[in-house]
DNA sequence: CATGATCTATCTGTTGGTAGATAGATACGC
DNA sequence: GCGTATCTATCTACCAACAGATAGATCATG
C-alpha cells in the first residue's frame, strides 16, 4: 500500500464518518488527497472495493488496540467503551462503521460483509472475556446506540450520560460475582 | 394534507429507513407514488423541506402512541423497548430517524432540527416518569444501538438479546426500589 | 374565470466509471 | 551498457445516468 492509496482511504473514511456511503464521491476524495478522481479509480477500481477496504482497515486497527489494552489486563468493557469515547470526544466525533451499520439496509454487499465484520469483531472480544451474549450485546448497543443519540443531539456529554452508569453497574455485577452479593 | 403529500412522505420515510438523507431521490419517490418529480416538488419545495417534515410526522406520531400506552399506566421503558422492538421485526426493520441521526453530522439545518426534537422527546418521555437524566440517556441509546447492530448484523434476535436483560435490570430496580431489596 | 394540482420539458451540476495518452521506473536479453 | 518491453501511477477527456430544481402549459373543479 503506498501513499496516495492510503491517503484515499483517510479521506475516504473521514467523510464517511459524516455522509455513510452515499456521503462521499471519487472526486471529492481526489480533491481532498490532491489527485485527480481517475486515479482514486485506479486504486480502488469501484466505490463498493473502496469502502469495504475502509471498514476493513477500521476494523483491523480498533481489533489490535483492543487486543493491546486488553492484554495489560483491563477490563473488556473499559476498553470498548474509552476507545468509543474517545472517537466521539475527537474531532471526528463518529465512528464511521456506525454511520454504514445504521444505514446497512440498501449498502452493496461486499461493504456489509466488512460492516458484519466489525461488530462481530467487537462482540468476540467482549465474549471472550467471558461476558455472555447477551452482556456483550447490551454493552456494543448501548454504547453504539450513545454515540448516535449524542451525534444527533450535538451533546458530547450525553455519550457519557448514556454510558457512565453502564460502567457502575459492570463494576458492581464484577464485584457482586467474584466476591458475594453486597445487597443494595 | 392531501393523499398525495401523504403518500410522498410515506414513500419518503421507506426509503429514508434503509438509505438515510441521501438514500432517496425525487425521482424515486415520483416512481413510488405514481406521479411525476415536478408533483413532489409541487409539496415539498426542497428536499431539506420533505425530510424535516417526515421526521416531524414520526415523531409527533411515536409520541402519542407512546403517551397513550403510558396512559394505561405501563412502565415507560417498556413501552420504548416493546414500540422499537415492533419496528425491527416488522418488514421495515429499521427507525428512520436513527439512520439519519447516525449519519447527522452533514445533515441540512432543518432536518438536524427535527432529528435533535426527536430524540429529546423519547428522553423527556423517560425522564418525565421518574427515570434520572442517566438512565434515559442509557435506555435510549441501547435501544437505539441495538437497532443498528441489529440492522447491521441482519439478525433481528440481536436486538432482543442487546435489550432483554436491560429489561430485566430495570424491572429488578424498580422492585428494589419499591418493595426493599431481595438480594443478587 | 380562478385556484390547486398535475403535467412536459428543460436547466445545471454531479455521479460512478472508462479509454487512452503519458511519464517514469524496473527488468531482461544481448 | 544499451535497447526494449513491461509495469506503475498518474493524467486529460469523456460518457451516460441521475441529481435537485424551475418554468410554463394543461386540466379539472368549484
């Protein structure tokens, strides 16, 4: 991968964050990198090719951040949810595989499959920590779902309004299982 | 409000549920409706006008199912839960005001407006029956997230299994909270 | 005849994608 | 080393399709 291919991808996965796949065009990107929209093509013959490398990138990325903090011995869940919150607190302001999940019903089929992907992938590392499925699932919702309402609402603080007690009761259910119930 | 505007918007809000702002186009809906685009134009001016006027629609229309059913005194999260639940299983799959908030930060002004007053009112529907500004703020987006896990993972299960504990957690607090604490 | 609603026709700009030329590098045979 | 062919990366120029939007004609109804 050389230079322009990943500075594509940047710009592509940039406006991404803000449009999902209808909200970026080969000639904006070619602005955005500097080149002419042809060799945008070159690079990633269709849009689809583009994306699906984009998400795919993302993920393999976030998958390794992951797997570093994780491997320092933290908690699954703190991990997801600073990582997430960190995007959100960012200038991006939006994870980008959020912006194609929400709109996955028309996306073309190869970008679904990276999409797919990427929760699968954060859901396999919360499972693998020993969560339950449904654990897992509430806490990738929840945190998904924190991100959207604060993107909608213009309101940074209400990711963590949405997320803080979250972590309470992660930490209290961790407490109440490995060191008997505390009542109340 | 004639058939047709009516019969425009509900074009309008199938399309937005799987594409978002930019997943329609005039010509599109025309086709749907059985009319020609200039006739979408004739009621909706801009394309800004008629996405802010289906998301104003939808919201004024959850809001009052959502009213009636807390008339008959049901638990608010549950009727939140149980009215998205019946969006993702039905053939829609899908709330159109999330794929827009999702995809809101290059969204025009009007709509933005539209989508910020949606979300405030499913928060103010929670809040104004005792919930605290944090566990509104976590419902909402739970079930908001689960949605576009769902969506994105395309099993519908994902949303019950992201949402049926959050149930459970909610209903054991209410117990504790009303009826003294019964342990673990 | 005036109004509301629809039509035909068109404008300008953008879209994803392609064709073909060009320049520079690299590799190979002699 | 030299000439030739291939490869890589970019360019200019173009295409058909589609976008949102507008102007003006038509037509029914009251």
């Amino acid at each position: 991968m050389n230079d322009v291919a990943n500075a594509v991808m940047d710009a592509a996965e940039r406006r991404m964050r803000s449009g999902g796949f209808n909200g970026f065009s080969f000639r904006e990107i070619a602005e955005d990198v500097g080149v002419k929209s042809s060799s945008v093509h070159y690079h990633f013959p269709t849009k689809e090719k583009l994306a699906a490398a984009v998400v795919r990138r993302y993920t393999d990325r976030l998958g390794e951040a992951i797997d570093e903090e994780l491997a320092l011995g933290a908690d699954p869940y703190d991990v997801l949810s600073s990582s997430f919150r960190k995007t959100v607190h960012s200038a991006n302001r939006m994870c980008p595989i959020t912006v194609l999940g929400a709109g996955s019903l028309d996306l073309p089929e190869e970008v679904g499959v990276e999409v797919q992907r990427f929760f699968k992938m954060c859901l396999d590392k919360l499972t693998g920590r020993g969560l339950s499925e449904n654990e897992a699932a509430e806490l990738l919702a929840t945190i998904t779902g924190a991100m959207v309402v604060s993107a909608a609402l213009g309101d940074l603080e209400a990711f963590d309004r949405a997320t803080t007690d979250l972590v309470r009761n992660h930490v209290s259910h961790q407490a109440s299982s490995s060191a008997a119930s505390l009542g109340g």
